[in-house]
C-alpha cells in the first residue's frame, strides 16, 4: 500500500471540513461517499482533529448524536466559530477560511509552534483594520443583495469594460441632484458601503461617490474630447485614515495618553504611521495622510485621550470642533 503524503492528508482533511462545514453538517456516511474515503478513516480524521483543540479557540466540531441509530449523527463545524470568516478585508472563500482554521487548529496542537501560531493570528487580525475594501469585478458585483445598487453597479462597470464614459446623477446631502460627465475608474467595497471612483470630465478631477446616492441607472456614452490622465486611486486605499482623502498631504503629530497610546500599538499599521512610547507611557503617532475628513473623524473618537501637535492649522480645527461640543451642552434656562 502506497504512502499518503501530508498534502494528501491536508487534502483529505479539507474535503471533511468542507462537509461539514454546510448549513446541515454530514454523517459520517455521507462523508465517506461524497469523497470516497472509507468510513473508518473517516472517523479517525474527526477524532484526530478534535483532540488537535487544546483550547477551544481551534477548529470546533458539533455533534448531533441520534439516540436511535449512531450512524446518523451529524457532525458540524460552525461558521460563526471561525475566527478567520470573520475578516471581511482579507476576502476570503470558504475554503480558504477553513484551510486557514485547520492549519491554525493543528499548530495550536504543537508546543513548539504554538508562539508562532498566536503571533499569525494576531497580526492576521490587525490586518483587517486598514484592508476593509474589495475592488469590485461583474462577478462579484453580481452577488450583491441591493437590487438598485447592483444595477447601478453593473452598468458603470460595463462602461468600464467599454471603455466608455458614464452620464451620472448624483444626490450630495443637503444638496440638489447634480449632473455628472465622468470617466469611472473602478467601484470599491469600503466600511460595509459602495463608492464609485471617477474622473470629472474634461477637467479630470478626481471624486469618490456613495453609490447609494445614485438617482437612476448611470448611462454609458463615447467621449469626444480628450480624456484625462488617469488617476491612481488604489493609492488612496494605503492612506491610514480611509481611501476618500484628495485633500493636500497632512503631516500629523497626535500625542495620546497612555491608555489610548496603547490601544493604537496594537493596531498594525501602514508606512505612513510611526508611534513612539515616551518615558511618560504618552504615546506619540506621526501620520501621513491626504483624508482631513478621516483623520478628523479618528481623532476626535478619542476625545480628550488625544492632543494634536501639529500642524498649528489642524490643532485649531479640532480645538473649534471640541468647542461647539462643549457649546451644544450648555445648561439652558430656557429648556
């Protein structure tokens, strides 16, 4: 009898996962005839693979035992107990999460992996905070559940695929439908929204728009003139504070008490930050960006755990901000 290789191993391993990983789960039975492996192995496969669960944090396995018949037990591996299908920035399949989870699962066994496992995970983790954003194709905008919105979707980039310009209506808040000329780019998925990045015809300014605010369908049409440079919005997606930032480039300094300082150094973040713990435990991040509107939003999260630095401009911007806070909750007589 020939030997199984590791990879076969993991091959098999997967191919069980995946059974019963379905809504239903599978029974051993049906395990065995879907992928030929004998149901004996089958069992082994199951029981070597929850023993390799030191601490629940693994690969878990339900089993839904019928008391008449055990053959008919169903085993289940829970989605929502997969750490790795809950990071929707990595965009992973299925398969892929539970590949993920079994590798993890079997490392975590091994004392001597289990550091190298741990610090994976953990950086796997943070990864997720600054990769919230999928580049949509037809394929996946296909899949869309918002009926409207994957309309709108499909024909920019059918547009796109053209080579042609869009005619697009627009709804701003506060603001009356405007009319649009544009050269699309690319649609993108950010923060659970849908965004549409584009040119502005014929001076090429470059725009992001909420795709939610989209009256009707956007029409495709041949441009005549000559068309701008394109712009290279996916660098916008490596800035520290979200992929709408067109602003001039801000070079920020943000001292954070030592609480808030090191929540951020847990944070795994791009090039564009550097943080520095002080002999105080204050913590000092130097950010980059081109977003005034996120970096604005971020350090306002922090309320007063955060005092910006520089530049002088945006310390008064966020001084005014706190101000009209402060304003808003004024006692009142009159109330």
């Amino acid at each position: 009898m020939a030997q199984i290789s590791q990879i076969d191993i993991l091959s098999r391993t997967l191919q069980i996962i995946r059974l019963m990983a379905r809504d239903e789960g599978a029974t051993v039975t049906e395990m065995s005839r879907e992928t030929g492996i004998d149901r004996w192995t089958v069992r082994d496969m199951i029981d070597r693979m929850e023993n390799f669960n030191p601490d629940g944090k693994g690969l878990y396995i339900e089993e839904s035992v019928d008391p008449g018949d055990r053959r008919q037990t169903r085993y289940k591996v829970p989605k929502e107990h997969l750490w790795t299908l809950t990071l929707p920035g990595m965009n992973l399949s299925d398969d892929e999460a539970l590949l993920l989870a079994l590798m993890f699962n079997q490392g975590l066994s091994s004392p001597d992996l289990q550091d190298s496992v741990m610090g994976l995970r953990k950086k796997l983790n943070m990864f997720r905070n600054f990769k919230e954003y999928e580049v949509l194709n037809l394929s996946s905008a296909r899949k869309i559940t918002t009926k409207d919105t994957q309309k709108v979707i499909v024909a920019i980039l059918n547009a796109m695929r053209d080579g042609r310009c869009i005619n697009f209506s627009y709804k701003p808040v506060r603001r009356d439908v405007t009319e649009y000329q544009l050269m699309p780019l690319g649609v993108f998925r950010y923060d659970n929204g849908f965004y549409l990045a584009a040119q502005k015809l014929p001076d090429g300014e470059y725009r992001s728009f909420g795709l939610e605010r989209v009256v009707g369908i956007p029409e495709a049409f041949d441009y005549g003139g000559t068309l701008p440079e394109r712009y290279n919005y996916e660098e916008l997606f490596n800035d520290p504070f979200g992929p709408f930032g067109h602003d001039r480039e801000i070079n920020a300094v943000l001292k954070f008490d030592s609480f808030h300082g090191f929540y951020n150094l847990e944070k795994n973040w791009p090039d564009a930050v550097s943080i520095e713990v002080q002999p105080d435990e204050s913590v000092i991040m130097r950010a980059r960006t081109r977003s005034y509107s996120g970096i604005r939003k971020y350090i306002l999260g922090f309320g007063t755990g955060v005092e910006v630095l520089e530049p002088e401009w945006l310390r008064n911007a966020i001084r005014d901000w706190h101000q009209k806070a402060a304003d808003m909750y004024k006692d009142n007589e009159d109330v």
